[in-house]
C-alpha cells in the first residue's frame, strides 16, 4: 500500500507550484489556439507558442488540462491530489510516447524535443505535488507522526 504524508507543511506551496503549472498551460493553450485556429487539427505546421512546438489539438488539450489543473489546485480537498497524482502520469506517458513518434508521420500532436522534456517536467512535478498535497482528519497527521516516532523506527535510523 503507498504512503501518502497526510496535511504536509508544505502543502500550500505544491497546491502553488501545480497551480502555476497549469496557468501556464492554460496560457500556452489559449496561445496556441490563437496561433493554430484555422489550420488543420493535428496540423504538423511549424507553430511554436511560449518556445513549444504545437498544433491547434494540443492547444485545446492544453486548455482543459491547464483548467482542470487550477480546478483542482484552488480546492482545499484531496481532489487536487488525485488530479495531480492522474495528470503527472499522464504527461509521463504521454511525453514517453510522443517521444517515441516525435520523427514519423504518427506524431499528430505535433511534439517536439523541447515539448517532450517539458512535458516530462510538468509530469514529474505534478507528480510530486501530487504525492504532498494529501489533506485529512489529524488525527490520521498525528498517527504519521507517532509512526515516523516508533522506537523500531529509530532503531532502523540509527544504523
């Protein structure tokens, strides 16, 4: 079973940090949008917004992830977690097999090398916040704690 810290310190700062990843995806779709209305839907032009390589369907996915993002960044539920926890292997997955198609006609969100390292970026640091931003009851806190505190636990530290 995975741990997952319960009401982290630092909890208002990755609530923060995935906040402002998807404001910039938001502004990178609504860009992009901007940039690409008109062209075909998976268009492989050259369009670059906010120095990544896009096209008119990636910018509208960028839009909803970038919403869903600060949705679930400005809920003070674990709502955000499993967004976060969702969207960070998402990106994964999808920078790993747009990568893996980034030079084949198969390449219809129009990827570039720059855009696979961002979007392993933003998936690893989702991922991370996802992993502190867990919210309960503190009695659960407290648990952590004295478990963290058991004196098998220490035992184990000092070796």
């Amino acid at each position: 079973m995975p741990h997952f810290p319960v009401n982290h310190p630092a909890r208002p700062f990755y609530r923060a940090l995935s906040g402002l990843v998807g404001l910039y995806i938001l502004i990178f779709g609504v860009w992009g949008t901007a940039l690409t209305w008109g062209d075909p839907l998976f268009g492989r032009n050259g369009n670059w917004a906010l120095g990544l390589r896009t096209n008119l369907a990636f910018s509208l996915v960028s839009i909803l992830f970038g919403i869903v993002l600060i949705v679930g960044a400005s809920r003070s539920t674990n709502l955000g977690h499993y967004m976060n926890l969702t969207a960070g292997a998402v990106f994964l997955v999808t920078s790993i097999l747009m990568m893996s198609v980034l030079q084949t006609d198969a390449n219809f969100l129009n990827f570039s090398m720059s855009t696979v390292i961002v979007s392993m970026l933003f998936g690893l640091i989702l991922l991370g916040t996802g992993l502190y931003d867990k919210i309960g009851p503190h009695e659960d806190a407290e648990a952590e704690r004295n478990r963290r505190s058991h004196p098998v636990a220490e035992i184990h530290r000092r070796r």
